[in-house]
C-alpha cells in the first residue's frame, strides 16, 4: 500500500481503539515520524491529511523544511534535541516534543525571546528510567513543570514518552499507563487542566497508548514503510 492507503489503515484503527476506550477518535492527533524519508514522501503524506509531521533530526529537518516538505501542515520535532541546535528550530517548529532537561528548556526559552515568540514544548519523561534515552526520570517529572512555568518564553503544552523496546504483546501498556497518571497529575496540580497533548506510542504500541490516554501518535514505518539504515 501506498502512504494514503497505510494513513487511512492506520486512522481506522486509531478510531476503533479510541471507541473502545470510550473516547471521541477526532480528539487523537496522528503525527507521522518522517525520519529518512523524502520530502516527496512528507508532501504526499500532508495531502493524505497527517495532523502533522515530525522530524528526529535537525539537520534533516532544515535540508526537507528548504525543500516545502512541510508545506500545509504543522512541523513538530521530537528526536533528541542538543542545545547547540536549538536557534536552527525555533521559528520553523510548531511543537517541540523532547525537552528532557531545564537547560534545554533554558536554551529554548532563550531562542524563543529573540524569535519573539512562546514555543510550545512538551516535557519528555524517561518513564522506563533507561540510561540510552533522554527525558526526565518519573520522580523528578514534577519539579521540572514546576519550573517550567517560569520561563516567560516557553508554554509547557503536556509530556511525551518513549517507554522500552516491547518484548511482547501489550508490553508497553503499563508504562504508559504510568504516563498518564503523570500527565494527569502535573496536569491538574500545576497547569489548571490546560495540557492539550499527552504524546506516547508508535508504530507497534499505538493503539495501547491510547487505550491508556494519548491524544497524540507518532507514526512512522506503519507509514512510510520500514526505513532503510544502509543509507
């Protein structure tokens, strides 16, 4: 199938999944992860009608973003961001997904102010406290929202989590289950319930992340078919 036949497939079973969670399907956002695939490919997955797309790399990101990859459809980026890379992405990006520590969150907020503009961002949360990803350890989730409200030039939007390779069928649920309970928490305590996106689950686990809460997927290989690392 093609990328409107694999967006379309992948749409029905979001909405069959948000239905039996009891939840309205047009409130769950699907953002296709376009990591290694052309800028003809984000274009023809734009005009399938993908909520948006989301890029790993900056330097991919800028290379597709001068191409009109993005052309029509919000640009988000969710890989791991470095500090040094942050001026390159404010003012192009619509949503920041991976903030994992306050000095990222300083860095950006500092980009921002020159852009003169609030970049939206979300807290990543290291919810399987593991030592190859990013993100916030869970206990330590809290107290980096709460000072995140400080930052004049940063709107704090919700979380997002990238639990364990699964290792077998549902594996990842109670993880991000776990993530909810966060995102509910810090939502309620500390933002007054004005979150608007909990981001979890891909190709393989979307339909469990939101079973659990999500309102936001990142799609890619289910996509844009298996991505070719031979490159």
């Amino acid at each position: 199938m093609g990328i409107q036949e694999n967006i379309q497939s992948i749409r029905r079973r979001m909405d069959a999944a948000a239905c039996a969670a009891g939840r309205r399907p047009e409130d769950i956002l699907l953002v296709g992860a376009s990591k290694m695939n052309s800028a003809a490919a984000c274009r023809e997955a734009a005009a399938a009608g993908i909520d948006a797309l989301g890029e790993n790399r900056v330097q991919e990101l800028l290379e597709k973003y001068e191409q009109g990859a993005y052309e029509g459809v919000p640009l988000h980026f969710i890989g791991h961001l470095q500090r040094n890379k942050v001026r390159q992405i404010i003012g192009k990006v619509a949503l920041i997904h991976s903030v994992s520590s306050l000095e990222l969150l300083t860095e950006i907020d500092r980009q921002a102010e020159k852009h003169g503009l609030r970049q939206p961002v979300l807290l990543e949360v290291n919810i399987g406290r593991e030592e190859s990803k990013s993100g916030f350890l869970p206990e330590a989730l809290f107290d980096a929202a709460a000072a995140a409200r400080d930052f004049a030039h940063v709107e704090v939007q919700g979380i997002m989590a990238i639990p364990p390779a699964e290792l077998e069928e549902h594996g990842n649920l109670p993880y991000f289950q776990q993530v909810y309970a966060l995102y509910i928490d810090i939502n309620c305590k500390l933002y007054h319930n004005g979150f608007k996106y909990l981001s979890m689950g891909m190709s393989d686990d979307f339909e469990d992340a939101i079973a659990a809460g999500a309102n936001m997927v990142r799609v890619g290989s289910a996509i844009f078919g298996a991505r070719n690392y031979q490159k």
